[in-house]
C-alpha cells in the first residue's frame, strides 16, 4: 500500500474549523475505491496544526487520487486556509492494514 503522513499547519483563525474546512475533499477521497484510509487528527502539542494519515491501495489508486476533480479543487480552496506548505512522509509498504502494536498488547478481560 502507499502510506502517506502529511502535517498541516492551519491559521490561527481557521483551526477551528478545518475539520469544515476540509470536508468535502475527506468524504469524497473517502468514497475512492482505492481509499483505504484517510484520517484526520488534530495535534495535542499545537492546535494549529492537523496530521492526515492516509493509505491507498496500490500507485494506480494513489495515482487515481491525485488526479481526481476531489484532489484539483482541494488544491484551489485549502491553501488560503494554511500557514504554510504542508510537510509530507510518502512511503509504499508491503501490507494492506494496520497491524497489532503488541508490545502493548491488551489482555483479554472478562
């Protein structure tokens, strides 16, 4: 899969709302076939700044995305919303999933 980790820092008066902000493009990246994630998180250690974690299924939907109108018109609308140039982390893995972080595996309860 291709694995990307993008930072994005908000300005200050549009941190708030980014989740707004940014919806269309999430939902509609969401529905791609290729999509396997995309996920948004806010950073505890600065308000103003959102980490995307998003995974497609192989180049040909990574490619797919980027090509999409979703993609076209999230570039023409999001930057007047940042602070600066996202920072990105792209990387293809051999797996489809998340797997088990089991040095911190939790013990059956019941």
């Amino acid at each position: 899969m291709i694995f990307i980790t993008a930072k994005f820092r908000i300005l200050p008066e549009h941190a708030d709302r980014w989740p707004e902000i940014a919806g269309e493009f999430t939902r509609a990246t969401r529905a791609e076939p290729g999509c396997l994630w995309f996920d948004w998180s806010r950073s505890v250690a600065d308000p103003n700044e959102y980490v995307l974690v998003e995974a497609f299924r192989d180049d040909a939907a990574a490619v797919a995305h980027v090509q999409s109108d979703h993609f076209e018109q999230a570039q023409r609308v999001l930057p007047q919303h940042l602070a600066e140039t996202p920072r990105i982390v792209n990387t293809t893995i051999p797996q489809d999933d998340w797997s088990e972080l089991t040095e911190m595996a939790v013990p059956e309860r019941g």
